[in-house]
C-alpha cells in the first residue's frame, strides 16, 4: 500500500481501527478482521457476505481475493490461503451488521460524509488534487454499499439521509470542479419533446397557483408583455436551429427568464419555480428512473434566489449550471 492513507472508521472504544488508501484497491480484510471490527461472530459475517453475493449486490470477482497467509501448526511454518475481502465488502457488510458496533459504524458514515461534504471541507483552496480525488473515491464506495440495501434490519434514518446525501453531493462536487476549471457544458440532455408550452397554458398554470395562493389581486397580474416574450424565447431559433435544443435547457431558460424579468406585480420567483417544475413533469423528466425528484426543493430554492441576484452577464453559466443539475448525469 501507498503512505497516503485515510483513516476511515476507528471504534468508539478506540480499541479498532481501519486505514485505507484510495489510490490503489483499498483495504483487504478477512471475515476474522470484520467480526472483530464490528463485533460480531464470524459467521454472521459470512452469511452478510454470501447474501451480498447472492444479492448481486456486489461482485465476488472484484471484492474477493486469496492470499497467502502463514500459520503456525505445531511448529511448522503452513502457508495458506485465505479469502480477504476490499473496502466496498467491508462498508456493505458494516451498514448491515446489527449490532453497537454497526449502529456507530452507520453513525460514523453519516458524520464524516457530512463534516466532508456540507461544510466544505472538499471546497477549499487548501484541499490538494490528490484529496479530492481521494475523497471521491470514498463517496462512490459509500454509495455503493447503501444503495442497494433500503430497509434491511438494522437501517435507520440515518442510513436513509445518507443515501440522499451522497447521491446529491457526490454530484455537486464534480459540478462545482467543473465550474471552478470552466469546464461546464450541456450534455447529456433529453431532445425529445413531450410537451410544447405557450402563453396560454402556462397562464393557466399561474391562474390555478394564483387561486391556491387565495386569489391574491396582484399576484400573476401581468405588468407589460415581458412574459409572453419569455416563452417564445425558449424556443428561439437561429439560422433553422433551435438555441436550446433539449428540454433540459429550455426549462433553465424558463427558470431564467421568468425570475429575471419580473414579468408580474407579485410571485414572480414562486411562479417561476412552478413554472419549471410544471414544464419538466409536462415533458416527463421531473424525477429520475428511480422516482426520485430530479432537483430537491432546497436547490431550487436556492438557484431561483441565485437567478435573481444575478448579473445580466452570468446568464451562461447560470443557465449550464442548472442544465448540470438536471440532466441525465446527475442520477
């Protein structure tokens, strides 16, 4: 093993702890190890084990490897082999283990990925290359392993909002790298068009989120004709081709164009947001494959707030950005 290591779980008694490095393929521990490690009997561990297999869950070609170990036997030196199993094992078998040690090896998960990944400790200017890919690394493992295990005994809420967590952030972080080097580009998108929106349906669309919202007098009542412009620029085209070709990308537009040109007396950022949530699920590519929303409510939120603070200029990269968060990449 290489020296860049990361200490990835140390019991709370101190008296276990794994160190791995990321750079190669990870750490090998037999079934032995894990028991100790998690405290359990080793045939616990072994049966977690053929059911991740059995499971498909992951690969034994990949996660599974003999190696030569020497024993004593009666003072004679015996070399034997025996199967040792890499960190993508090792993180499945701890997240389904049901016991105290699994229990704080979930909790130590969950707080690590947090204290990396929402507050920031990856966006730094501090943080060398060789980290953040190592980091990635250890993401991807995460999600791997609790992915595929939903409500086995012994999840918990936890286990839950770190599915969430690394799914959303994983991606976040190759966003904003991406953004941070310039590199930002529309791909990946859905070109095949469900639903055309006009002026007259999306103003029926605001006239039902105008009576939800009690029928408020000035909201979605129209200043100039700024609106009806909107919509006819998310199809604009340019020598016969459309400039946003994908439903990806007009829906950004839409999201631009309706927070930044203040089309309404009231509720132009609600109306929007509503607006791109409409025309997305319109187009059927509001949620993913999984049924997952394709953007949570927060980060709408947030980039809705973003488009208004915003500067005339930056609408390019405003517009990528939000194509990035939507698109058929970020699963």
């Amino acid at each position: 093993m290489g020296d860049n290591k990361i200490i990835i779980y140390n019991t709370p008694d101190g008296e276990t702890t794994v160190s791995v490095n990321l750079d190669g393929d990870t750490v090998w521990l037999s079934q032995q190890q894990m028991a100790v490690l998690f405290d359990k009997d080793r045939t616990v561990i072994n049966r977690h084990i053929n059911n991740i297999y059995k499971t498909k869950e992951l690969e034994k070609s990949s996660t599974c490897a003999f190696f030569a170990q020497v024993h004593d036997e009666g003072g004679r030196a015996v070399t034997r082999k025996i199967p040792l199993y890499n960190l993508d094992m090792i993180i499945s078998v701890g997240y389904r283990v049901n016991s105290k040690r699994g229990t704080q090896f979930r909790i130590w998960a969950n707080k690590v990925l947090k204290e990396y990944l929402i507050k920031g400790y990856i966006i730094s200017n501090n943080i060398t290359e060789q980290r953040y890919r190592e980091l990635k690394q250890l993401v991807a493992v995460m999600a791997r392993a609790v992915k595929h295990i939903g409500d086995t005994a012994g999840n918990d809420h936890q286990t839950d909002s770190l599915v969430s967590m690394v799914a959303d952030y994983a991606y976040a972080l190759d966003t904003l790298d991406r953004y941070d080097y310039q590199q930002l580009e529309v791909g990946e998108t859905t070109t095949e068009e469900r639903f055309h929106a006009t002026y007259d349906n999306a103003m029926e669309m605001i006239e039902s989120l105008r009576r939800k919202f009690g029928g408020e007098t000035l909201f979605g009542n129209e200043k100039d004709g700024s609106f009806r412009s909107s919509i006819g620029q998310i199809y604009q085209t340019f020598g016969g081709t459309e400039l946003y070709p994908s439903i990806e990308e007009k829906a950004a537009m839409l999201l631009y164009l309706v927070t930044k040109n203040h089309s309404f007396s009231d509720g132009n950022k609600r109306i929007a947001a509503t607006l791109f949530l409409w025309f997305l699920e319109r187009n059927g590519i509001l949620y993913r494959p999984d049924g997952g929303k394709r953007i949570a409510d927060n980060a709408l939120v947030a980039l809705t707030l973003m488009i208004a603070e915003s500067r005339t200029e930056e609408k390019d990269t405003i517009v990528k950005v939000i194509v990035n968060l939507i698109n058929k990449n970020n699963k």
